[in-house]
C-alpha cells in the first residue's frame, strides 16, 4: 500500500479523498486516508476498525469527530483545482495569470495559434489550439472544474455553453453583457439543458464591482470563483508542493488547524510545514497564533520530539488581534 502522502502528492482523477488523523487518545498522530470504496493508505498503528468506522459514516464533513475515547480530524480533500477558459483574449490573458496565483491547474483552448501562444506566455499549464466545441468534447469530465467563457464571438460561446452544461462542473460563467447572457440563457432553456443548471451559470461572469479594463474584469471573475468554489470547497488540503516534499521524506512538523471559532482568518485543514532547518512553507494565518507555532514547533524539532501536540490560541480582540481561537494540531511527519 502507498504511503500517505505520497498517495495525495500523485493525486486520484476525479475522486475525492477522506484524510483522517487521530489527534487526541491512543495513537495520537496516526493517520489514515479511504476514499468511498477503500482504504488507500494507513499508518501501522492506525486501528483499520476504526478507519471502517469512519468509511461507514460517509458522508463525511471536514471537522473533528469522537469515536469512542478517539478524536480524529476529518479532512474532504478534492484534487487539484482546475479552471478551463474557452478563449484567449485581453480578459483571459489576465485571468490566466490570476489564476496562477491562486494555483489553478489552467487549461486554455483557443482556435486561433497566435493567441494560444499567448495564453501560453501568460501561465497556462494546458493549451489546445482546435476548434472549441472539438476540444471541449475532448476533456475527461470533472465535477471540480470551473469553466469560464470569453471567446470572440457569440458562436463560439453559444457552442462552448452547449458542450459544458452536458457536463458536470463546479462552476461556470460567460462574459457579456446582461440583456445578450439573458437571451442566452433563454435559448439554452428552449433547447431543453437542464434547467436548474441553466439557472446557476453565472452570466453576466463576475462580481459586480464597477469594473471596466481587462484587468479589472479579470479581478471580477477572479472574485467569483473565489466566493463560489470555496464555498463548495471540501477541505483546505495542501499547499502546492507540500505532500510532494513531505513524500520525499522530508520530514519536519506539520501544523494543521483542527478547530476555529470567533474571527480567527484561517478555517479547518489550514497547514503549514515546518522543516527540520525551522524554514516552513504555507500559513496558518499569521501574527501571533503563527509565531506562537513556529516557536513550539523548533522548539520540538530541537528536542526530537516526534509526537503530537494540540495547542489552543486566544487571539484577542485589540489593535493586532483578530479575535476568536484556533485549535492546531502540530505533529511530527
């Protein structure tokens, strides 16, 4: 059986996996990861009854849950984000490169090979110069995809618009402008797509925040994806590169926040890596709850503690606190 992160490091098309850790009680630390049908990976001294158990309960929300005398910590951890645009004009040159900083795996198709070059330049992972609706029928579906539309013209939206709603996706929007989305959106009901899918496509694209240049336009959209898929968004799982260095054995202390309350910025599954060397990669939100973490957790690496902690933060309310608690469990990995 694979090890734990190196089973998400390679990441399963189109599955959503269930990453559990013991964080209280016997064998604190130990962690298992299922999926819907089995169990993928495990530590030895993982009780597989109580991994059962816990497969048993699905669905399962990101969260703590006490089975017994243990507490786990749940974790819904989807695969990597993936944002397909039809189109590679000035609004998604922009949106491609926003896109990469909020790592999006970005996947452009465009007809014309000047502009798929361009979408090339400006960051995006995949781009496929052929015929839009050719390529689209070529994608392997998605659940988790968002989809965004802004070709040149209104035919290839309306083409592009057909092949999506035939799909499953977690998003998905087209530019233009609200009386011609309208008459879109009329017509994809006249020709019978599915009309609660109708109803939720996001057309006019974007927040409505006065917005006028490409880059601006592209802050819109952005905005958008950011508010409707995280609101769907399973769990926080790992920043890029983090299960990746941790399966090359690393090695370090893992800081994951297990419970929040109040206005503390971060939510459930938020984790930050803290090497052997004290460097550390991710965030768990900052000022003093993070520094307060970094601190224990050198401290541990410098005394060879490999076990686990769970560790309760008051972040008061005043000039640099933003009030509320955060519960971070720090283990060694």
């Amino acid at each position: 059986m694979p090890g734990f992160f190196e089973t998400i490091a390679r990441g399963k098309e189109n599955a959503e996996l269930l990453a559990v850790w013991i964080i209280e009680g016997e064998n604190a630390g130990a962690k298992a990861l299922l999926d819907s049908r089995q169990l993928l990976a495990e530590d030895a001294c993982f009780p597989e009854t109580l991994a059962e158990e816990i497969r048993r309960m699905a669905p399962v929300q990101t969260g703590i849950l006490k089975i017994g005398d243990t507490r786990v910590f749940a974790e819904r951890i989807s695969g990597e984000k993936k944002l397909v645009i039809c189109g590679a004009g000035h609004v998604a040159l922009c949106l491609i490169r926003l896109g990469g900083m909020l790592w999006y795996e970005i996947t452009v198709i465009e007809d014309r090979e000047e502009y798929a070059g361009k979408a090339k330049e400006a960051g995006a992972q995949r781009v496929i110069c052929r015929p839009f609706a050719e390529a689209l029928d070529g994608l392997a579906d998605d659940p988790a995809a968002a989809y965004v539309i802004m070709t040149r013209e209104h035919i290839h939206d309306v083409e592009c618009l057909r092949r999506i709603l035939s799909k499953p996706y977690a998003y998905a929007g087209m530019m233009g402008s609200r009386s011609r989305t309208e008459q879109i959106r009329a017509q994809m009901l006249e020709e019978g797509f599915d009309a609660r899918k109708v109803e939720r496509l996001h057309m006019p694209i974007g927040l409505p925040i006065g917005s006028r240049t490409p880059e601006e336009i592209a802050v819109s959209v952005a905005a958008e994806l950011i508010s409707v898929l995280n609101a769907a968004d399973p769990g926080e799982g790992f920043p890029p590169g983090m299960a990746e260095e941790l399966a090359g054995g690393s090695g370090g202390m893992l800081a994951m926040i297990v419970e929040k309350s109040g206005e503390a910025p971060r939510r459930p599954g938020t984790k930050m890596l803290i090497r052997q060397d004290g460097s550390f990669l991710g965030t768990v939100g900052g000022g003093y709850a993070e520094a307060e973490i970094l601190k224990t957790a050198r401290q541990m690496i410098a005394e060879k503690n490999r076990g686990s902690r769970l560790i309760r933060l008051t972040m008061k309310k005043g000039t640099m606190h933003c009030g509320g608690e955060i519960t971070v469990f720090l283990t060694a990995v």
